[in-house]
C-alpha cells in the first residue's frame, strides 16, 4: 500500500537450527522438515510493512543443502518459490496464494521461471 511505514533490511546470520526463524515466518512443515534440524548460514533481503511481509534472495548454506528461495505474504496471500539442492537431489518448493506445491527434480531453470 503506498505511503504505508517499511522497513527494509539485508539480514544474515548462522542459527544453530532453524526452528526460530521458520516459525516466524510460518514456514509450511516440509521446509520445515528440511531445513529446520540443522545448522546453517543464511542472508536475504527483508522488506516488512504493516500489509506485508517481503524475502527476497533468501540464501540458506545448510550442513548438506543450499537453499535459494524467495517469499511474499500480503493481501493477496502467501507466495514464494525455494529451490533446495543437497548432493543427491534438488527439489523445488512453490507457494501460490497459500497453495504448497512440491517439484522434485527442479532445476535452477525452474526456479529463474518462479519470479525469483
């Protein structure tokens, strides 16, 4: 909405798990799932207003995944895209209006097309 407060900030960080940081942003249970049990670093961009939440470059550097992700939640509902790759697999993780939808195989091809 214009003309509302915004906050804007580069955060990065290492967490001993990633527990905290996905339940703030309510995170769906298999990011959970992946993510939240080991320890990682991590960097995205942060826009926080009253009618919305905004990361972007979302970067996580886990002990055997890279995660790169992007995610909204507004008006309009949850959005956002995650490409997790660890040695074995990469998987796509996409959120349309709330909607979870998992693409296993994704590539970073797949991820560019999510509006990243």
């Amino acid at each position: 909405v214009a003309g509302e407060p915004t906050f804007k900030a580069t955060v990065t960080g290492k967490a001993r798990d990633g527990q905290l940081p996905l339940a703030v942003v309510s995170a769906p249970s298999i990011v959970t799932s992946l993510v939240g049990n080991q320890g990682f670093t991590f960097s995205t961009r942060l826009r926080v207003a009253p009618s919305s939440l905004d990361l972007s470059d979302v970067r996580l550097f886990g002990d055997n995944m890279d995660v790169h992700g992007h995610y909204r939640s507004d008006g309009l509902g949850k959005n956002g895209a995650a490409l997790v790759s660890t040695p074995l697999v990469n998987v796509g993780i996409e959120i349309r209006k709330g909607d979870l939808s998992v693409r296993p195989l994704a590539s970073k091809g797949w991820y560019a097309q999510t509006g990243s």
